[in-house]
C-alpha cells in the first residue's frame, strides 16, 4: 500500500509545478460547493425520511398523541448520540462557526462534519421547530475547514473557502445561487473583492447543479407571482416593514429571554424533559409548528390557509370564520419563536433561517387578510404579502436585509416586487438594528468582542492572540529588597529594563525602571538604606487578561503613551506587552487578512 504521506508530497509538487495558488483556489471551491451540495441535500432527505415514516399509518390513526410525543423521542435520542457517539459540544451552527473564523482562524473539528448531519434530521424529522439551513451551512464549513487544512492553505483562503460552503449550502437548500453569496458575504463577513466573489460563484453554481441533480427540479416554494407591485399598496407595505421589525423585536428578545431561562437548569435530563414537554404541548394544540414548516408556506402562498393551519381539533368553526384563521395564523407567528427557542435549548439541533420565514410568511398572511377583511372596500395580494412578511423577518432577525430581498426574489420568481422587498426590508432591519444591536447569530460573540465584521481593523485585532504577546522574561522583585538585593538578584542578571515588583502571593504592585535608580545605583552607601518599596511606582496602566480584549489593549498603549504594560492574570502578575511585539503581530495578522 503506497505511502500517504509520499502521496501528498508527490501531489504538493505537482499541484506547485501546474497551478497558482489562486488557480488551486478556484478548484478547491468547486469541490467544497459540491461537498457542501451534497451535504445539504443528504440533511434534506435524511430529514423528510423520517417525516414519512413519522407520518405514515401510525400518525394518521393516533394524530395528536404522536405529535405529543414524538419531540421527546427526538431529542433523546439526540441527547444520546451527543452522550455516547459524539461526546463534544456540537453548538449552535452558525454561531460556533463564525466564532472558529475569528478566534480558531477557521480550524473546525472533524467530528463537526458528521454531527449535525445525523442530529438534525433527528431533530427535525420527529417534530423539532428549527430549521435544516444552519446544520447544513455547520456541515459545509466543517467540510470546506478540513479540506483547506489537508492542502495546507493560509488562514485567508481557509475563510474563504468556509464562506464558500456556506454559500454552497444556501445555494443547495434554496436553489438560489445569487443570494447564497451575498448571505456568505453579510453574515460571514468576507470581502466582496474579485479575489473572494469568483471562489464564492463557482462554490454556489457548483452546489445548486449538485441540488439539481439529486433533486431535480424540486423546490422549496412553488410559486410564481401573479400580482405586480402597485403604487396604492406602498402605505400598507410600509406598515408591514414596521410590523415586521416589532415582530423581529420580538423573535430576539424572546429567544434570549427562554434560552436565560433554560441556561439556569443545571441538568441537561431536566432540559430536556422540559422543553420535550412544552414542544410537545404546542404541537398538539398548532400542528404547523411541527419541524421546519414549508409545506405551511406553500399553503399560504397558495391560498389554502385551511390546510396551512393544519388538522386542529375545532376546524368545523375555523371553516365558516375568517377572523378565527387570522388568530390562529397570528398564533403561529408568536409561538414559532418559542417552539423554536425551546428545541434549541432542550438539546436539539437546528438552525433559526427557515424558522424566520414561515413566522414572516404567516405574519404577511395575517396583515394582508386582516386589510382584506376589514370592510374597506379595498384589497391586497395575500401571497405577495406573505412572501414580503418572509423577507421583513430575514433583516430584521437575521440582520441579513440583502440576503432576504434577492433570496425571495430569486426562489419565487419575484423580481417584479423588488420596490416593495426592498422597502419592508430596509425598515425591518433599521428598525430592528436600533433595539437589538445583533443577530442571534452574532449577539454573543459581539459581547465577548469576538465577532468578525467588515470593519478590517476591529477584525485583526479580534484574531490576534493576546496569549502569544505575552513575555514572561521580567525578573520579578520584592518591595522589601534593599537595594543591593535588587542589583544583585534583578538588574545583573537581567537583559531589561523593567522590574515587576509583587508580593509573596505573586500579586501584582507595580514597577521599577532602570532609570529610577541610575543616579544612586553605584553608590555602595545607599546599598543597604533605600528597598524597592521607596522606589516603587504604579504602571501607567494594568492589562486584565480576562477582561481586556485586543482593542482595550491597543486603547491603553495609545492612552499611556507607555512602552511596556505589565498583564496581571487571575490576579496575579502574568507578564509584560510591549507596543513593538504588539504592532508586528497586528502588521503579520493584517497581511493575513487582506486579499
């Protein structure tokens, strides 16, 4: 059996000899769109498989006690996977991977290439309400991060590779390559520069022909628009914009709010037992909200909002009252949110992109079937509505607005509702934005300053790594040294010109420079009458290794004017940062960066 380490060597040479590195790039997109393409569809129809195996027979005689129960199933059987098969921490999708990109320079795990894929289905397919778009995007960056790592590629192009997939991903599920790179650009933050834009277009044209040709012609939404865009509809499509960013509001705030709630019980048993039993709860009385909940958008978009709202106990009434239908679809939009927050936070896996559509698609419903039905002798397209409610909620909870308008547009054929998608999606998102400063993707990175943006400088001092700044060859001094004691156990014996002074515990006190001592540190009568504690002083300022982050850092060195700054940890004296070390490593990792 030949030797794979001599195989690599050989391949290194031969892909040195005949391609550039950009050429290579190019190359490596198309497989990763593939890779990305086919992992999407295998999460798709893993997911569906189960559906109708769940929704055979069994389902139909014993309907609602089913849906009560499958939930729970489902995130046991995840629980255990994650306890027995894959015993690591899968995290929230897209969140972890943007947090691999900004402080892992986009080193992701193996295992995570193979652990969503097999949870998400379970979770999804027994009842769970989220979404497959996240674990599908977490399985191609994953994918795309050990492809890169196994060519050798530089920290840059493994980003853009993730971006790639990710893009792949969104271009598979969706069959919209457009807006799968614009969604890798907004969210993921990469350069829209030649260098990344042809690598992001081949990834997504490449994933999309895969989705064709394991699918077909098969699409999410089947639809075509049937009502143009008028100019007597703009006040209520502005109305719909900020109906869209209350409902965003909403979406976020309750999110953080169940996910806190959860987060203070210990026991992932108790978790789980929980919220199976309040997803459970909630799929008995709204079927909808059982899994993603497409075919509910494609019954709204259709028309038949009886079969969108599903087989409910009391749907003789529902039937003969159109202001029932409207609670209840406005039930779906607000409990969307729970049951979707609940399943995250019971231990499920998903992702929150397509949870947004089917609540913006049934808040469009609503708005247009309550202006409908109000007597005011005028009228509004439902369908039109219902998709523009889907693209109000994308920017405003995803803080993704160009994503949501070209992503509808391109799925449904609506490039005539351009004027409209972009003024719904324009008002959710600022109005949303100045409530909730991030997405749910980003809120907890931003917090920690760990979230990548398009700003490049924030960006490079968030990827440096302050440990590594760190120097530890300052010989430390006590305040009770005379100082002889301190000439002869410090300042012979070390290549500085700082001293730390701490105590016995290590404790930080403050520092002494050569300078202070020059004018007495030959005189041999002051050997024994002066210690370090009359000659101490306070450091310009102190760096808390836990709490100061890059750009508190880089504040402090500007603000003191100071050289060296000393790194206190778990509050003892851990070091020094110099402004040389720190500028080089900032130049080093700015280069990285830059295309």
């Amino acid at each position: 059996m030949p030797d794979i380490k001599k195989l690599r060597r050989r391949f290194f040479k031969w892909r040195y000899k005949h391609f550039t590195t950009q050429q290579f790039i190019y190359s490596l997109s198309i497989l990763v769109g593939f890779l990305a393409g086919l992992g999407t569809v295998l999460i798709k129809n893993l997911t569906h498989f189960i559906q109708s195996i769940l929704q055979g027979k069994m389902i139909v005689d014993y309907h609602h006690s089913l849906y009560f129960v499958f939930p729970l199933i489902g995130l046991v059987l995840v629980f255990l996977i994650q306890k027995y098969l894959i015993p690591k921490k899968i995290g929230h999708a897209i969140p972890s991977t943007l947090f691999s990109l900004s402080k892992r320079k986009g080193l992701i795990e193996r295992y995570k290439m193979y652990a969503s894929l097999i949870t998400a289905p379970l979770t999804v397919g027994f009842g769970g309400s989220v979404g497959l778009q996240g674990p599908a995007i977490s399985t191609g960056a994953a994918i795309a991060s050990n492809i890169a790592q196994f060519f050798h590629t530089s920290a840059r192009n493994r980003t853009l590779l993730i971006g790639c997939a990710s893009a792949g991903a969104v271009a598979s599920m969706f069959k919209a390559p457009i807006a799968a790179v614009i969604f890798a650009v907004e969210i993921f933050s990469l350069d829209l520069a030649f260098a990344s834009m042809i690598p992001l277009l081949l990834a997504s044209v490449s994933a999309v022909i895969t989705s064709y040709f394991f699918l077909g012609s098969e699409v999410l939404f089947r639809f075509e628009i049937q009502d143009k865009f008028s100019m007597h509809d703009l006040l209520f499509y502005v109305v719909l914009g900020i109906g869209s960013a209350i409902a965003s509001v909403y979406f976020s705030k309750m999110y953080f709010w169940i996910t806190g709630l959860f987060d203070k019980i210990e026991s992932s048993v108790k978790r789980l037992l929980i919220g199976g039993v309040i997803i459970g709860v909630l799929l008995f009385f709204i079927p909808p909200l059982y899994g993603e909940g497409f075919e509910l958008i494609n019954n709204l978009l259709a028309g038949n909002h009886l079969k969108a709202i599903g087989d409910i106990p009391f749907i003789e009434v529902v039937e003969e009252n159109i202001w029932l239908v409207i609670m209840l679809l406005f039930g779906i939009t607000v409990f969307k949110a729970v049951a979707m927050t609940v399943t995250f936070s019971a231990g499920g896996v998903g992702g929150i992109f397509i949870p947004t559509l089917v609540m913006g698609s049934a808040l469009g419903n609503v708005y247009a079937k309550i202006v409908n039905n109000l007597g005011w002798d005028m009228s509004i397209s439902e369908s039109n509505f219902t998709l523009i409610g889907m693209t109000g909620l994308m920017a405003g909870v995803l803080h993704a607005p160009l994503t949501a308008i070209f992503l509808i547009a391109e799925i449904t054929g609506g490039y005539e509702l351009f004027v409209p998608l972009m003024i719904v999606s324009a008002i959710s998102f600022s109005m949303t934005r100045y409530y909730v400063s991030n997405s749910i993707y980003t809120m907890e990175l931003a917090k920690k300053g760990e979230l990548l943006t398009h700003d490049k400088d924030k960006n490079v001092l968030m990827m440096m790594q302050k440990g590594k700044l760190v120097e530890r060859d300052f010989i430390v001094i006590k305040p009770d040294y005379s100082l002889g004691e301190m000439l002869n156990k410090a300042v012979t014996k070390s290549k500085r010109n700082i001293f730390p002074v701490v105590n016995d515990e290590n404790e930080f006190l403050g520092i002494l420079l050569l300078d202070d001592i020059r004018s007495i540190m030959f005189d041999q009568s002051m050997y024994d009458k002066i210690h370090v504690e009359e000659l101490m002083h306070s450091a310009p300022d102190i760096i808390f290794y836990e709490r100061d982050n890059m750009s508190v850092i880089m504040n402090k060195f500007k603000e003191t004017g100071a050289w060296n700054l000393p790194v206190v940890k778990n509050g003892i004296y851990h070091g020094f940062i110099s402004k040389s070390k720190l500028l080089t490593a900032y130049r080093r990792q700015l280069i990285q960066v830059t295309p």
